[in-house]
C-alpha cells in the first residue's frame, strides 16, 4: 500500500479570496493549512471540489500547492477537476512535478458506470503521470453514477489506486459494498454528516472539510468498533454544526464565514457562480461556531 | 388564523404494510397515531410522500385515513399527491368528506414557479372542496422550484393557505424568507434535521417523520430564542439518528425499520419501486435506535 | 398475440378544454377520434401523457373513455399515469370496466431498472385487472432509465406484455435492442421524429400524437425495407412540422394549437401548469400547418 | 458590430482522432476545415462542445487551432469550456495569442442566471483577454437555465458580446425573444434541427456541427421572410439526417462517423466516456449519408 495513504482524516482545503478580484490569499491557505497539521489530520486534499478548483487559473493551481507545500510538510492528495483522460493527466503531471514524493496520490473522478472506461481512464492517468490514484465518486459533482459494486472490485484489481473517497448517497451503503470489496482505504466526505456511520461500514476515516477539522480527528482516533459511543461522544457537539455547513448550495459560503469567524481566513467570499452566504444565516452561523468553539475548548473563549 | 393549524410537531405517518402482498396493516397504523398522540404532537399529517400515498390504491387511502380518524382526536393535514388542479381536487375532496371538521387542511404540492399559475391552483382546490391549504414545497419530489420570496408573498394575500411546509433547501433560508414574508405558520420537514436552524429562522416547528416523535416535540418545547441551547440539548442525542434517517435514497426504509424496532409496527417493507433497506444497515440501525431509546427513556430498556 | 395490438399508427389522443374552466370537450374528442379513425389508424391511445391525463379528474377520465368509446370502433390502449402497483391497478380496472373487450391493453410505465421489480409490477397490474400490458419507456416522463437489453428479455417471457411503446432516447438503437429479444410489436413514439430510423430497426409503427396523423399512416404504410425511400418520402414534407411539435416544454402547446387550426378542435388550451403557447410562435405554426395542410391534399385548401 | 462577426453559418468543428490512443489527427482537422470553407460557411467555431475540447489536453488545443489558422482563412470563434471566470479567461488569453486578429470571439457559456453575476463574468473575461465574447446558452451542457430576456437585456447593454448562439429550447422562442432585445446576430445550433424555425424568428443563421455544412449554407443563403418555401426546399432533403444525427446520448458519435462516411476524416472514434457508435446504427446511417450525397450531388456518386 502506499505509504503515504494513511487512515485518519485527511483535510479538504478551501482556497480564501481577498478583495474585490477574489484574488488567492496565500497567507489564508498557510494559516488553514497549518491549522488542520495542529489538529492533527492524516494529510491535506488540495484542489478538490470544495477548494473552489474548477474556479481557479492554472496560475493559481500552482500557487495554492506551493502555498501549501511551504508551509506543511503533510503528505498531500491533488484534486483534479476534468471528466476526461488527457486534461486530468494535464492536471495529474502539474501534481507530480510541483509536489514530488509528497504526493500520496491524484484524485480522480470516477467518470463512467461502464467499467472498461473507467479502468481505462484510471490506468492512462496513473501511467501517464506516474501517480497514484484516489477515485473519487461523487455524483452530485460529476453526474456520473457507478456502481459501487463495480468500483469495488474494480479498485481492488487496480493496484495504482490507493484510496476510494466515497461520496454517493447513501454513502454508508456504499462504504460498507466498497470495503467488503477492496482493501484500499475508504474515506467519507460530505462534511462528515454520516462519519459515525461511515466509520461503522469500515471507513479508514474522512476526507472532507469542515471547519473544525480537529472534531473530526478526535471522532477518528475516538472509533473503535467495539465501543461506538466513544466516537459518537466526540463527534455530538459538531453534529449541528455539521448539519448547518451542510446546507445544499450554500455549503461552501458557510464553511468559508466559519472559518472566518474562527480567524483562520480573513474573507470569506466563494467566487462565483457559488452562491454567497444568506444574510439570514450570519447569527445561526455565530451561535453554531460559539457551540463548537466551547466544546473545542471548554475553558478558552473563542 | 385555522383553529387546527396549531405550532408544534405534526407527525408525519408512514403507511405500515403487511406480508408480500404489502397489504395496508390496520393496526398498525393505530399504533403509529396513538404513539405519535401519546407522544404530544399538535397534529397528524396523512397521506404524505413517507406515507406512501402515492403508492396506495384510492381505497387503501379511505382506509388509512378512516383507521387514522378511528385512532385519534387530533386534527390533520391530508396529503395531495397530484401536481394538477383536477386530481387534486379529488383528493381534497375525500379528505373533506372523510375528516370532516377535523381536518386542518389539505397539503398541496407547489406545482409551478410562476405565481397566477400557483395561485390558480390553490385557490381552485380550496373554492373546490372547501379546504383549508398547507403549501407544500418540496423540490425533490414536485421537480418545481419556486422562490421562498414568491411563494412568502403569494401566502401572505391567500386566506385560504393556512401554512407552509419548507422542504426546499437550504431550508433555515428558506423559512427566514417565508416567514419575513408572511404570517401563517412555517414548518420544517425533511426528518427534522436543520429543525434547530429552522426554529432559529421563525419555524413554527416541525411537519415531518421521525421514528422518534418524542424528539421533535422535546425539541420544539424547549425552543426559547434567548436560550437556544435548551433546544438544542434536547434534539442532539437524536442527531446521529436523524442523518441516519435521512439517508438519500433509503431514508423511508431506514425509518420503517426504526419504526419496526421500536415495536410500533410489525413490519417494515416499503412498497417497490421504493428501494428496500440494505442489509448492511440493520446492525447500525439496531445501535442508533438503542441510543435514541436510551436517550428517550433513560431508566428503561427499549 | 393479442389480436388487438395491431402494427400500424396509434394515434395518441389530445385532451381539449374549453373556456376558462378548461372543461372537457367532448365534441372536441369525438372529432379528434373520427378524424384519426378516418385517417387510418390501427387503434386510439386514450389517456397519455399527451392526452394530459395526469391533469384530469377521475370523472374527466371516465368521461373522456366514455365519448372515445362513443365515437369509434377501434382497439384502444388506455394509459396509466401511476407508477406504483395499486394505483395502476385502479386506472387498469376502470379501463377494463370501461372499454371492455375493445380494450388492446392498458400502457403502464416501466417503473424501475430492477428486472424483478418491474416484472413483478407488470404482471400485478394483469393479473389483478385482466388486462393485457403495454410497457411505455419515457424516462423523461418516469423518471426511471432501464435498460432497453433488460426491458426486452422480459417482456419476451411476460405473455402479458403485448407491444412496447419505445420513447427512450436515442429511440432507434432502443428499438433494435428490443426487436432483437422479443416479438411483441414495438411503437416508436416522440411524434414521430425518427419514425424512419424506428421502422428501419424494426418498430412495427407509431403510438404518438402529431396533428397530422395521417402522415403518419402513409409513412407506414409505405415502409418498405427494401425501398426505404418510398416512406422517407411520404414524411419529408411533414418532417419540419414534427421537429416544430417536438419542441421541448411547449410541444402539446403547439401541437393542440395545431389542431385548431386545422379545425378538429376549437379551442387550445392546456391545462395548467403546462405551459402555453408563446406568442412568437403563431406566425411560424401558421405557415407550417398550411403547408403540412397542402402536402396531404395538394389540391384541397386547408 | 464585429466585422468577423459575419451573418450566415458558422460551422462547429469536429475533433478527429486516430488510432486506440485517440491522437489528434491534425490531416483529419484540416481536411474538415478545408471542406467547410468550399461549402461556404461565414466562419469557423473551434474548441466547442461538438469539438470535444472538454476531452483535449492544453496541448492539443493548441495543436488543434494553430492546424486550423494554417488550413483557413476563415474568421474564428473559439470555445471555452469552463464556467468560472479565472480559467475562462485562460482560455480565453490562449484564443487571442494564437489567433490574433482573425479571432471573431470567444465563446463563454453563460455561467448564471443572476444577471450581476452574468455581466461580470462575461466583462472580465472580455477585459483580462481583449476578445469579443460569444455568449452560449446551452443548458444541456451548462446545467444552467437562464432566461432568455434576461440574457437579451444584457446582452443589448454589453458591447464586447457580439453575438449568442441559443441552444436553450424550445430555441426558436428564445431566438424571437432574444433578437426582439438585441441586435447583435443571434445564432441558432443543436445540428440545425430548428433551423427554418430560428430563422422565421429573426436567427442571422446556424452556428452548429452538421455532417452537410454545405446543406446549412445553402439553407440561410435561400432564406427569405417573404418566401420561407425556398430555404425548406433546401433543407428537407437533409432534415432526416439531422433528425438521426440529433439523437440523444450518441450525436456526435453518428456524425463523426458521417465525416468518415463523407471521407472527410479517416476514422470516426470518439473519446470515452463519451459513448461511441451503437453497430445497429451502421445500415441507417449509410442510407441517410447516401441520401444526403445524392441530394448535395444529384448527378455524381458519393
């Protein structure tokens, strides 16, 4: 296996904007980067969805990895944005030359439910870039939808894939079909809404943002399938929370204000097209930062 | 304002079916009201998308509303499922028949965005039977995307619409809308799970199922705006239940199942092509009702 | 093979309104009904999709029957707009009531991709009304995408299944795959827009509503594999009428509008929300029915 | 006005590919591109949706215009693939680097139906590149639905867009509705099918992919609002071609292999996941190539 595909929580990094040109703040990625290294998470996702990737130049792509490679030494699992072969291995080459033997593996969408196609794509990547490989399956996002089934068994012929991130609803079902199928890791995402139970299906952990990464750690290191009550118990606090960042088409805005308000960013914008966050929500979103702050921190403040 | 139309938990019923002809189960449909009843809901909604209505013939629907009306006092909400005027009217006309004065209003899907075309079509099906209306908007099943400030506007000059159930999400912004915009009451669905966020926006409580009513009703009772903490303190031990539940694509087969482990039902099936439980669910979902019932009834078993 | 489930034309029947309550026009369906009789068609499909069936009353239904039954001698097919069991078996058993032995068989929709739930779908809905079944594949109707390989196995060991209505785009490949597992006569649908490439693969005709049906008729009938220039000419001058119906969001707008003008019903309308005609549009439609109008009788006026 | 921007046909360029590594075949490109031009076009759009630039490296993009600058003449109109303005605008910048002053415009999908959102995105692009903006409307491609006045309105107001190509149907509505709003040309695409429709609503002619660009010339040059039988004349004999070409799921796979019928390209791969041709098309589709020839040669061969 490879040795950088750690379980535990790998961290998914927003990209912070300043200004009215969204411009990328750099010093915002090193602060949210040595923040998740503190808490203590297996690695860093960098250019995946919720890093606004697909919003980003190419220009920009290289400056939030060096960003990131400055100011952590985590290994790191580079997100690609493209639905098709020759693009992701554009993607995939930029990864491999900028990040080097940090780089645990490509994320990699899983982009037909023909398996000849995907097997196809996976391995050109993988022997075009010399990458590893984190497949990706997340439909909302790609509107493509596999079998987890074949996704299984097809990762576990595929030893240049190294992790599944499993985001396909129900994803708990999905976990437990790509586990008992390939032995790779397999992570939840989707802001760990259903991580007590990702984790109950064998998950080796979550790779995802959200804005207290360190709740999910402590979930992470907490599970222990003959005593579930211990991750539950870490877990509870954040839960409304989690809830509230994972609002459908606002998601992003509010992680964003979250991390704002716990001053790891200094702005929160998305760019757009992404849909801003709802004025209604600023004093939900300083309630819910204020719960999960005290229970970060029982006896500091914010 | 409807006499009926109280603030508070309006239990959404699920239709319990028995052996593999899936015939309606009678008693058990009693057990879920007089459980719901006991459980101090301000009302029942019946006939809903989680109670199967569409997958009832037109006198298995009489049978459940005329089991419902044999169970109970309370007033209720009757489900529309047609998106059209004419048939919807038909069963709004039943509902009249068979409830009588008990009836709160019948639910009706928003079934266009634009507004003479909606407004039409409330106003019909209320002139037509004499109902009350609760608007339904609920995108996922209806394929209709209206805006909360539409649709806020619209309720505020229709006497005849005597509340809205919020299901399109991000629901808390779409209840600070309706709820800026008009005056009826506003009720979260969607299992309760931004009921927090939506009782912070105005909600007037919760219209939906869960397999633990109970929660709902604590939830909402202990709802203080100046005190949020006392709400919330009551919902999250049932928090990891309700993302549970609202799995996508299996949430009403989770619930049955919930439902049939608190021995409120005797069986679980779901009517095809309603996906059933997968079976590596069972032993999460055994955990997560023990928990919840813990929680329920702290000195009691389940 | 039922006897009824002839190869040919079916005409798809429009539902006409009149005035501002939209009532049924029942002179309007007689007229419709006569006028496709006379025009040649094999049978009636009474209650689709486009006969906007899922916006009529149960009475509307009953009297729509009714007056088709009136006015014609032909085999019908009598839709269903459900998509589960029990409600299908109530519109299948008034269908039987009704039409009785002129009844081809009722069109119930493929309800799932699950082979064993939609068999089971099917043969509950014979069994429980006698009636034998037409499958009709329209996922952008349903919703459910099957898989026309599976479709076609079973309706080649479901003695019940009689024809296929084939409306899954792209609708020649589907049919290919369909004749080449079952024997049923298979019906291109979509108004006839690639009615050609249909009966190339094997369609045994058209189940579709287009204004002029009897276009549609001499296509058929002139099919001739070997000489299939013979029907491509008998449609080439229909074939910018049909891509002008086929528009998607208004074609029963513009198809109804049709009609009218070609003075088989008198009035338009359709029932919301379906959206009505625009404005812009009554020009074109004009000078496409005057010369779809001159190629079905070169010397006639309208 | 733009002096490229030329009324007429604007042909969409295929990208043809050799071999079971899909390379790009630069004799295919200009082979298409030179056949475009005898036929008549007003210009050239490269890098589109039909061209497969999603599934291009950077490289190729490259390849693929500089080998089209030195086979043409022609103005050209460059397709951007992305949604997000910063790498919009890359593909924007590499548009004007190569192509220089014979650069019509790029063509930026519109990206959002909040028309703030919409002018700064198409302003940024037009200011950070130099280059006029083609603005496309294509909904299938985009996941965006914008209105079509809304869009009319900016575009009138905006002077760096020069012209729309409307690919959102029905189009012909939105062709009236656009051109009644602004007097920049409004292009009609989706293969033509609507062709005689958005020229009736004021389209200045077809920006598409067709396997007869010859057929769409022909038609727009036959145009004429006082007789509209002239340019029907030219197209019916193509129009069940297009029809077949138009198929969903599998368009371009038919028409690359049209190409290659034509012996325009040598081989008609697509690359994956698109979905290549189903063989059961094969013996339709010579028919119809065969047809067309005859219609654009009466008196030669194919």
């Amino acid at each position: 296996m490879n040795r950088h595909m750690r379980p535990g929580v790998w961290g998914v990094l927003a990209t912070p904007f300043s200004g009215s040109t969204f411009d990328v703040d750099e010093n915002g990625v090193a602060q949210l980067v040595e923040h998740a290294d503190a808490a203590g998470v297996a690695g860093l996702t960098v250019l995946g969805v919720f890093g606004e990737a697909a919003r980003l130049s190419w220009a920009e792509r290289r400056l939030v990895l060096e960003t990131v490679l400055d100011s952590t030494d985590l290994p790191l699992v580079v997100g690609c944005t493209s639905l098709a072969t020759a693009p992701v291995i554009d993607e995939a080459r930029m990864a491999v030359e900028l990040v080097g033997d940090r780089l645990a593996g490509v994320m990699v969408q899983a982009n037909s439910a023909d398996v000849a196609t995907l097997d196809a794509h996976l391995r050109a990547v993988h022997e075009a870039s010399g990458a590893d490989v984190v497949v990706q399956d997340y439909p909302v996002v790609s509107g493509v939808h596999v079998s987890s089934a074949m996704l299984g068994d097809l990762v576990a012929r595929s030893p240049h894939v190294t992790a599944v991130k499993a985001e396909a609803p129900p994803t708990p079902v999905a976990v437990a079909e790509l586990t008992a199928r390939c032995d790779v890791p397999v992570f939840g995402g989707l802001g760990g809404i259903n991580l007590l139970d990702e984790l109950a299906c064998g998950a080796a952990g979550a790779m995802t943002g959200f804005s207290f990464p360190e709740a999910l750690v402590a979930t992470v290191e907490a599970w222990d399938p003959s005593e579930p009550g211990k991750a539950r118990e870490q877990l509870l606090p954040y839960l409304p929370l989690i809830t509230f960042e994972q609002q459908v088409g606002i998601a992003l805005a509010v992680r964003k204000e979250c991390l704002r308000r716990r001053g790891l960013i200094a702005e929160s914008a998305v760019r757009p097209p992404a849909r801003s966050l709802p004025d209604s929500m600023r004093p939900l979103l300083e309630a819910h930062v204020a719960a999960a702050a005290a229970a970060t921190d029982p006896n500091g403040g914010e």
